[in-house]
C-alpha cells in the first residue's frame, strides 16, 4: 500500500543536465540545495518512485515528479536547483499533462526497488533525479476533493486551463451566496420538496426524494408530478411499495417511459426492508453501492437532500449550467469533461447547505439557463458567467464594426490543445449567444425497425367486447408490459400479412383470416429504435368466439386496457383501430396518426408540412443515470 505523502512547502527543481530543456522535479522539504528561484510554466505529469531527504530510508511512495520547460536563461545560467510552489505546480499540472507511463515502467520499478533499499543509507539519501516509473497517482493535497482514484486520474492527465476553472475560494462563495438567496426567492413549490421538508423519519424522506429523483430521469418536471402524487398515494412509504407487484408498478407507470425505472425502484425498495432493515444508506457511495438502479446522480442527490451530506450532483441541467459558466465548449458526454464537471460541482457544493444548493443548481439549469433561449437577464451568477462575458464582448465587436484585442478574458490554452473549449473546427455562433454551450454531441441515429401488430376483439353475450393483450418478456424493451399481438417484418412490407396471421393463430387458434384488415401506421420513436407499427384489426362476432387463452396472455374490456400496463406505443395503435370503427369521433390529435384514407388525400407538400409537425419524443438532457429501456 502507498504511505500517505507528506505535506510538502515546496517542490525542488534540478536540472538534469545543462542543456536540457526539461529539468526534472525532485520532490524535498528540507534545506534548500541553492538559492531558489520560482519556475512557471508547462508541466506534465508522470509517476515516480522517489526518496526523501531527512526520513532515513524509509520509502515516500510512488510520488509526484513533473517536467518544467524552463524559459531560456537571460544573462546568466539558471542555478541548478530551482524551486516550484504546490500552488503553482497544481495550476501548471491542470494545465497540460503528460500520459501515464506504461507497465512495462511499473516492473522497471518493482525490481529496482530492492536495489534502492540496499544502495541508500539512512544517513546520507540525497534525493535523486526521480526516474520515469509508472504507478498510481498520489492524491495530491490540492486535488479537487470526491473523486476516485482513477476520476482523480483523468483530470490530472488533462489539459485544462485555469480559464475553465474557479480562480480562488472567494470567487466560490460569491458563486454559493448568490445561487442559494435566487433559490431561497425563486423556488419552485413541487410536491417532493414539501414532502421531504416536512417528514421527519429520515427513512420516508429519504424515499420521497429516491421516487422524484427516479421519475425526473429523461422526464419533465410537468409529466412527473401527477405521476409522483398518485405513486406516493398509493404506496407512500417503502413498505408499502415493496410488498406491491410488479404488475402494479407497471401499471402506474404506464405512460412515463424508461419502464425498467420503476422496475428497478420496487428493487431497491424491497432490498432495503428485506436486507438493510428498512433504513435506506446515508451516504452517497453506500447507495450506489447497494441500491440497484441508483447511478451517482441519484446517490448524491438522496444524499446531500436527505443526510447533509456535502457532495456535488450533475444532472443533465447542471451540465448545461457550469459548461455555460465555465465557457467548456467540449463534448459534455466525453469521460474528460464529465469528469470536470464533477469536479466543478464538488468544488461549489455549499458546506452548510448541501441539498439545497444541489437543488438551487438544477432549479437554474431547468427555469433560467434552459437550452434555448435562456433568462439570462434573471440569472443571479451572471457576473460569473464565462459564456455571457463573450456574447457582451460579441456584441461591443460588432457595433464597432472594427476588428480588435478583446476585451474579456479568453482561454490562453485555446490552441486547439485545451480539451475542455470548443474544437477550432466549431466556430462561435453569434445567433446562439450563449447556448454556443454545451456542444450539441452527435447522436447515434436510432435504429429502424418495423413491425406488423393487430388490435384482436371479439364481441360476447354480455353485449360487450374483448381485446386479446400478450406480455412482455422479463427482461429487454418495454419488459413485463402488455401489447397487441406483433411480429417483426421487414421495412418492404413482403408477407408480413400471412407472417402475422401465424403469429395471431398461435395465441388465439384458428381465425377468419379474411378479416384481417390493415388500417394504417404508427412511428413510435424509442431511446434508440425508431419502430414502425403496421396496425392491422380483426373484429369476431358472436358467432366464433375465441375460448384459448394461453400462458402469458388475456383478454380486457376497452375500459380495462386503459388501466392496464400498456406502452404509450400501444395506446397510439387502439387509437387507429378505434378510428375506423363506426361511430368513433375522431379528435385532431388522432387524425396525426396516418391511415390509408388519409395518406390517399395528402398531396406530396402537404405530407412534407405533416411530417414536419409530427411529435417528437422527449429530448430533456440525462441525468447521468438513465436506465435501459
């Protein structure tokens, strides 16, 4: 194991050689070999194995050595060692690194080691020029605070330049004060939030908040708050949901999107009273931990809520936010930038006021700095602003009309080497302003599939009908739901008529197929399929009715199959079924639905104009912690 590195007052600087521009930093803390002199400039990180002047011969550890381009010298040579304060050395490394040295390093190491026992004496270890040895970065005292290792790794290893970062703790607190006095005025009043302020058990609160924060994940504020009201009606404490079926949680669910959420929340509920005796982990790492289906977000925000604990969250708003603060031009989902991001955010965390100040910060991101046209006039850390700076510098340039030096600070490292701007090759949009950040990432487009599905009711002596439904695997899209019966064609459309005439017969048995009658489509987008329902209806009389009813499938009233389990997909194809039946009053937002009436009376603009105004699916920014469909 790596003792714990001492606290240093200073990094020494020994030049290899003299002419070698690269000196090579020796950590020490005693007498200083010669008379310092500060050293600036780039440095890269690497690991070594080096030994300390003044602890005998007792190893550091794997320690902290760096190289410095010094500048050249002006009038007299540079003294051969030279020093570099932790302050400057932290800001120089945030600046450009070095990659981490290979393995083949690492057994250089480990079988020189005993050598270096054996050769040093306690008495007279002088610290050498450290070698390039590979091993686990340290933590360094000034290393941004809630990171892993190898989180801490990532940002150590990247270019970053101060003009992405905070410049001192004051800077932090103006930040901290004026988020939370907006927030403290401008809150908004949501169920969740007087549910946990005025619940005492720790446990309760602590599940009200896991709920909301689950629900918020890819869906509005807007859509989630009478799904929240009747989830918490129903099952308003962890008890109450863990004993419930998941065919009832399915069943609330139904319409929210990302079913496996709820799936996952009875999960974890159930292993909290089956395991952990009722009481949900206080921190932040433990919920990660043990709850399945709780990602970082989720834990930090359940954590700093609910348990005081003083660790930052990023949600997709708070993304949005500091990449506009910060001016961080970078794709937000690469590993570097999340990773700074995190860091921002554990660095502005409020000590006092955890959980409010998370809230504060997504209260932000989702009313004021939203992704199009943003309030900016009513954001409280305008000042602060990196990205409205440039928008005000962008503006003074053009009413001038005269090209100059600018007037607001830029990143110094904007070379095409700073891995947190924009890329050269995505200049600044002046119609944008501020929403120039965050970079919109390329997204994967989804994948095209098609299907043939058919709406199967059958009248019976009571006067009514019955609709046959089949469930879904356990495990996959839209798992456990309820659906028509489907099979998957191809997009031609080549025999998927008789290839869902089998598929109907192997639930129901023998059917008319002369009844069979294709009534239009429906486009149902996914997170990544776009899937294309052929929707076909077969109406049963009296006369031939259908007594099978096999594993894995039933029959429901109209009425049932409103309550029931059901995809928002599958209310979209009853509703071009119930459309061609007689008597039917079809609304405006059913005729959105293409049937082939309606596509024989389209001329080829007017198809242009509809399928511009066809709805989309939700594009809110994610949480960090989506879970698969």
């Amino acid at each position: 194991m790596t003792p714990r590195v001492p606290r240093l007052s200073s990094l020494w600087v020994r030049r290899t050689s003299a002419s070698s521009p690269s000196p090579t930093i020796a950590v020490g803390g005693g007498g200083r070999p010669s008379p310092p002199e500060l050293v600036t400039g780039r440095i890269s990180v690497q690991t070594s194995r080096v030994w300390h002047r003044g602890l005998s011969t007792k190893r550091v550890g794997s320690l902290l050595a760096v190289a410095v381009r010094l500048p050249a010298p002006i009038g007299r040579s540079h003294a051969p060692w030279e020093a570099l304060s932790r302050d400057t050395a932290w800001e120089a490394i945030m600046k450009k690194p070095r990659a981490a040295v290979g393995s083949r390093h690492r057994k250089k190491a480990s079988s020189q080691e005993g050598r270096e026992r054996h050769n040093l004496s306690s008495n007279q270890a002088k610290p050498s020029a450290p070698d390039a040895y590979a091993g686990t970065i340290p933590e360094f005292p000034e290393a941004p605070a809630g990171l892993s290792r190898r989180q801490k790794k990532v940002v150590l290893q990247a270019p970053v330049s101060s003009y992405h970062l905070f410049r001192d703790e004051a800077e932090v607190t103006v930040f901290r004060e004026s988020l939370l006095s907006w927030y403290d005025r401008e809150k908004r009043d949501l169920p969740w939030r007087r549910l946990a302020e005025g619940e005492g058990d720790l446990d309760r609160r602590a599940y009200a908040v896991w709920v909301s924060e689950v629900m918020l994940q890819q869906t509005q504020v807007a859509t989630v708050i009478d799904y929240y009201t009747r989830w918490m009606q129903k099952w308003p404490t962890l008890q109450d949901l863990a004993s419930a079926s998941l065919e009832e949680v399915n069943q609330l669910w139904a319409g929210l999107g990302y079913y496996s959420r709820g799936r996952r929340l009875q999960e974890g509920a159930r292993k909290v009273v089956e395991e952990l005796e009722g009481h949900v982990p206080r921190t932040a790492e433990s919920l990660q931990q043990l709850l399945p289906g709780v990602g970082r977000y989720t834990a930090g925000a359940i954590a700093s809520i609910v348990f005081g604990q003083v660790t930052g969250v990023v949600d997709g708003n708070v993304v949005r936010m500091l990449c506009r603060v910060r001016a961080i031009g970078a794709d937000p989902n690469s590993s570097l930038v999340s990773q700074q991001l995190w860091s921002l955010a554990q660095q502005l965390v409020d000590p006092i006021r955890p959980g409010d100040f998370n809230q504060a910060a997504m209260e932000l991101g989702a009313t004021v700095c939203t992704p199009q046209r943003p309030l900016c006039s009513q954001c409280p850390v305008q000042n602060l602003c990196r990205a409205y700076q440039r928008v005000e510098w962008e503006q003074l340039q053009a009413s001038r009309s005269l090209p100059g030096s600018p007037d607001v600070e830029e990143c110094a490292s904007n070379n095409g080497q700073c891995q947190l701007c924009a890329p050269p090759t995505e200049p600044w949009d002046q119609t944008l302003g501020v929403a120039n950040f965050p970079r919109k990432a390329s997204r994967r487009p989804p994948r095209v599939e098609c299907s043939a599905i058919c709406v199967l009711e059958q009248s019976r002596a009571l006067g009514d009908t019955q609709i046959l439904l089949v469930q879904r695997p356990d495990s996959g899209l839209l798992a456990g739901l309820w659906e028509f019966p489907s099979v998957t064609v191809e997009p031609s459309g080549q025999h998927q008529r008789k290839a869902l005439l089998q598929e109907l017969q192997s639930w129901a048995g023998p059917l008319p197929a002369t009844r069979l009658q294709h009534l239009g489509q429906v486009v149902h987008t996914f997170s990544h399929i776009k899937l294309t329902y052929h929707v076909y209806g077969l109406a049963l009389g009296g006369q031939t009715p259908v007594t099978i009813t096999p594993p894995g499938a039933r029959w429901l009233t109209r009425e049932e199959f409103r309550t029931a389990a059901v995809s928002t997909a599958m209310k979209k194809v009853f509703r071009v079924y119930e459309d061609q039946q007689p008597g039917t009053c079809k609304s405006s937002k059913r005729s959105r639905v293409s049937t082939p009436s309606s596509q024989k009376q389209l001329s080829p603009g007017q198809q242009v104009l509809d399928s511009f105004f066809q709805p989309h699916t939700r594009t809110d920014a994610p949480r960090f912690d989506s879970a698969a469909q």
